[in-house]
C-alpha cells in the first residue's frame, strides 16, 4: 500500500486535491484509490471517506463535553487521535487499497507542527510506503513573501514529520507566469545567488535576513523541484506522481 499524506498552509486546496487526485488515480491508472481524513473538525467532505477521523473524535462534541473553544478542541482532537494511534492505523492498513490519500486539518499547525503528527505519521510509515504532498497556493496580487513563507513551512513540515514531501503550489490556472515557482526553488535548494534576484528590490532591509534563511537551507536543502498544479483542473497531476513516485523507489533524487 503507497500513503500520500497531504499537508498544506489553510486554504490551499488539500480537501479539494485529496478528492481529485484519487479520481485522478482511478482513471488514470484503473487504481484502487481511496480517501482518508484526518480531520476531526471538517463539517463536510466533497469526498467518500474510507477512513474519517471523525468516527473516534468530532472537535464540535469536545467543544461541548469539555468546553473548549474551536482551536483547543481541534488540539485536544488531534491529541486524541494520536492516543489512539494503533486504531487508526489498523483501521487504514486492513483497507485493501493500491493507493490512500490522506486529507489533514485545515489548520496545518495542529497536525504538521505538534507532536500528534508526527506521531500518526511515524506509525503509518510502518504499514505504508508514505510519501508527503506539501501544498501552498498563489493567487493573483499576492505577494512574493507570502510564496517565500509557504516555501520554508514546507521544509519544516518535512523535518517535523520525517517523510519525504514534494512541494507543490496550487491554483496554477490562475497564474500569468512561473515566478512562484522559481521562487520556491530557488530558497528551498538554498540558491543564494538566484534568492538575491528575487527579492533584493521589494523586501528592503529584509531581503538580507530572507538571504541569510534561504542560505542556511543550503545546508540541510535536497535536490528538488516545484511541482504546480490546479487542484481543481487536475493539471500538473501527472508531474505530481512522478515526484511522489521517485519518492517510492527510494531513488533520492527530484530533480
């Protein structure tokens, strides 16, 4: 069975992506694919859940048996189902199922940057090949920066939960050019020189300190590329999987 756990800042597209994706697989490939979700706060899912978190723990029960507001009772959610981690993961592994994508909270932090996370993460790597998607988007009008945070969160996320993950930005449809894109690779592969060309004349006193992070990536930084897709249009999915499957074969290389 071959996991691909989908992380993502808040509104990127993961649940959108998760639903089109495994119908991409199935007809692409005539693949046993299936959904899970991991969130235990979603109200509801576009999608048919084979697994859904919300069959251990809802975040609106909590709100009311512990009166917790909605972040806590999502934390205290995710807490939960990391405690009932075997469950979980006996429940996802006896699927019979070539391919399992897995939809995260909304809110990235809760899952990707606590320790319920990794946790989860870790004991789905022992029943799974796990590779991770992490996902940030671009619209028109954004700014640059908001690319450049979202190209460092997905590297965080990657050494926080331990599995292999392709960055990937969505909303390619709505883009006039590819500048995103170079920007994500340019600071995840700790490329000071081409960082500089980026972002010396529109962040002032800044671009140095954005410099000085984009080079202590190189450190640490992995070949890679930038996979952009629609999530919505299914474009850029091809390239998606063959990312993901370089993972699979272990090869090491994404470039």
């Amino acid at each position: 069975m071959q996991g691909i756990l989908i992380t993502g800042i808040a509104g990127s597209g993961k649940t959108t992506l998760t639903k089109n994706y495994v119908e991409w697989l199935r007809n692409q490939f005539n693949a046993r694919a299936c959904a899970v979700n991991l969130d235990p706060g979603v109200m509801e899912l576009p999608y048919r859940a084979i697994f859904d978190a919300r069959e251990i723990v809802r975040v609106n029960d909590l709100m009311v048996s512990e009166g917790l507001g909605p972040n806590g009772a999502l934390i205290r959610a995710t807490e939960i189902l990391a405690e009932r981690v075997d469950e979980v993961v006996e429940r996802i592994s006896s699927l019979n199922y070539d391919y399992v994508v897995i939809d995260t909270p909304g809110q990235m932090e809760v899952f990707a940057l606590r320790w319920a996370g990794r946790v989860i993460s870790e004991e789905l790597r022992k029943v799974m090949s796990l590779a991770g998607v992490f996902l940030g988007d671009h619209e028109p009008g954004r700014e640059v920066i908001d690319s450049v945070t979202a190209a460092f969160l997905s590297k965080i996320v990657e050494l926080k939960l331990g599995i292999p993950t392709v960055p990937t930005v969505n909303k390619m449809d709505l883009w006039k050019d590819l500048k995103i894109k170079e920007t994500w690779e340019s600071f995840l592969r700790g490329d000071v020189e081409r960082s500089r060309l980026l972002i010396e004349r529109e962040f002032g006193v800044l671009s140095e300190l954005l410099i000085e992070l984009s080079e202590a990536l190189k450190s640490f930084s992995s070949p890679v590329r930038v996979i952009p897709i629609s999530a919505t249009r299914a474009i850029g999915f091809s390239e998606l999987f063959d990312a993901i499957n370089e993972i699979w074969c272990a090869c090491g290389d994404l470039t």
